[in-house]
C-alpha cells in the first residue's frame, strides 16, 4: 500500500470509528427528554469526520474498493450527525432522530467488509469486552472458511419476507453451533437489524439470522404470516449448516420482541429459548399459549424503567404472568434503558442460552 494512502487511512479510520461509537452512545441512551444531554455527552467527533473527510480522493484505481468502502461509511456517519444536529438545534422531532439513525446500519455495512484487512475495523465489530481477549483475535485472524460472512436473501431495501444471515468466518460444521434469529422493531428491516447483534455472534461464535416481516411490522394482529415464514428461514439455514437444535434462539425488540412470543410460545415452535427485549405483552398471550410448551421455557426478559412506549410495569406482569405459567424466566430491568436496544445485553442473552440447564 502507497504511503500516502495510508496516511489517509490513518488519518480518516480513528474519527469515523470514533463517530460510530458515540452513534451507538445515542441510540442507546435516546430518551426524548435527555435528548440534549445525550448529544453533549456524545461529543463531536464527526467534526474530526469532516475535517479529513477530503481526504478520501484520488486515491490510485487499485484502491478504489478500499476508498468506496470508507467514502460510504464516512458519509453515513455524517448523514446520521447532520439529522441529529438539527434535531438538537430546534428543527426536527423524535421521528427525525429515528430517521438519523437509520444511516448507521448502512455505515457498518460499508465499513464491514474491511474487517478482513483493517485490524482497527476488525477490533470494531467485537465486543467490547473481548477486544483484548487473545483466543478470540486468533480466531479473527484466520482467513474465512468457505460459505461464511454475511449473505443477504430477498432482503434488498424496500423488500418484505427476506432475510439477512451472518455466518463467522472461522465457521466450521465439526460441531454444533447456536442460532440466533433476531427480530427488527416496527418499520424496521433484518437488514439494518443484522448490525445490532453482529459483533457478539462474530465474537462468541453463533449464526445470526435477521428476517424482515412480511408486512410493515409483525403479523401481531389478524393473518400471520411470519411465523410460517421464520420457519421456512430456520429450516434453509438449518440444511446448511451445523446448527445445535438445542440453542435455537428468537429474540426480537419492540414489536420484534412481542413477536417472540407470538410465535415463540405456540405449539410446535422450534425456537428452545426467548429473548424479548422491550416488548409489550397482554395476559391472554399466556393463556392462549400452549400449557405444555411453556413449562420451564428459557425466558431471557429485558425492559428499560425508562421505557416511553411500553411501560416497565408491562414487562414486570409479563414476568409474574409467564412464571406463573411455568416457564423459567430471567428478568432484566435496566434503570437507565429507555425505548432503545441494549446492546450490552447481547452478550449476557449468548451465555445464557448457552448455559447447561
């Protein structure tokens, strides 16, 4: 690599990845009466962004892939900051917070695929607390088996009933590996949803599946549609590779979240533990549930006292309701959560479900 094109690497990686965590800080903590509070603590990084974003120019054509790569994350990034800005300055609402935040599951796409090159990237997508962690690094740093990575089927934006996988790259069928099918909120997408558990399945080890809903949200009303359709899901990526049937995980959050036990509560169902993350619950779910099937279910519940949409006290019937009914639930309530996604509890839900009970 020309020296000068990796002083523009060195100069444009650490800002973008920096303005990515401080994205994640926001999404994480958004609560709409700390909304400024939030943005002050999240700092200005994209400002560094900006400053060297030039940079990202005339670089030689072998090079191209690399700077289309950096040109589009830097870019989204920047695109999320400039709609959160003006939110923060007096013009927008919390619909033009959500609608900020949407490019930064397209930075991470862009930016993915030089985890393989880019060990600052490849530290990126890891959990935090295995960053250091010498066992996972090696794993990482061997180059991807046949068959793995992230692979999107009919789930190109704008398209409904596809579904987004990501397969680690040290995949191996010798043994059985858990699976993770995470659920996107109302309005969202398996796509965009796929980043929210990445750097944990690529960490600890899991296949990761993130569907789309048919329709724009779940089917928690009339026809369901969905819960045939995760089927047909389960089973394509269970023909293809070595899944541990007894690791089968759905999790979802919001309306994702209430899907899980739609879906994950009736007679037949495939998946052997829930994970509903700031989902609401009415008791006749529980009722309607199939008795048998609930009996000591692994129920892994996470709601945030904070939460705007869905009141804590929701989540806090739903966890009397399903033990009450048999199922064994571990119940999560975070005090500083609002409407958002704890991410940080994706670590703690793998090891749960791969607990021996």
């Amino acid at each position: 690599m020309s020296e000068a094109v990796l002083d523009d690497i060195v100069a444009v990686l650490p800002p973008l990845l920096q303005s990515l965590e401080a994205l994640a800080f926001v999404a994480r903590h958004l609560n709409p009466p700390e909304f400024g509070a939030v943005m002050e603590a999240a700092g200005t990084p994209d400002e560094s962004l900006q400053a060297v974003r030039a940079r990202l120019s005339d670089w030689p054509q072998q090079f191209a892939g690399l700077r289309s790569s950096l040109e589009a994350a830097s870019d989204a990034a920047l695109a999320a900051f400039a709609g959160l800005r003006a939110v923060q300055n007096g013009d927008g609402d919390l619909i033009a917070v959500f609608r900020a935040l949407r490019h930064v599951p397209r930075a991470k796409e862009a930016l993915y695929p030089l985890a393989a090159t880019l060990p600052p990237v490849s530290s990126f997508f890891v959990d935090p607390d295995l960053r250091e962690d010498a066992k996972v690094l090696k794993r990482l740093t061997q180059p991807p088996h046949e068959n793995t990575g992230i692979v999107h089927d009919h789930n190109e934006p704008g398209s409904r009933g596809g579904f987004s996988v990501y397969v680690p790259e040290y995949y191996t069928p010798d043994r059985a590996w858990p699976l993770v099918m995470a659920l996107h909120g109302g309005s969202g997408t398996g796509r965009t949803f796929l980043w929210s558990w990445l750097a944990d399945a690529r960490s600890f080890g899991a296949v990761l599946v993130s569907p789309t809903a048919t329709g724009n949200t779940w089917a928690l009303l009339g026809d369901d549609a969905d819960t045939p359709n995760l089927a047909r899901i389960l089973e394509f990526v269970r023909g293809r590779y070595n899944i541990d049937p007894t690791k089968l995980l759905l999790t979802g959050m919001s309306d994702g979240g209430t899907f899980c036990y739609v879906a994950g509560l009736e007679h037949g169902s495939p998946f052997t533990h829930l994970a509903p993350i700031a989902a609401t619950f009415h008791p006749l779910m529980a009722e309607m549930a199939d008795a048998e099937r609930l009996q000591r279910l692994p129920v892994f519940l996470v709601h945030g006292r904070l939460d705007w949409m869905f009141p804590v006290q929701v989540a806090r019937q739903t966890r009397d309701a399903l033990s009450a009914a048999g199922a064994d639930v571990s119940y999560h309530e975070l005090d500083d959560l609002s409407h958002c996604y704890p991410s940080e509890m994706n670590a703690r839900i793998l090891r749960w479900l791969s607990a021996e009970r």
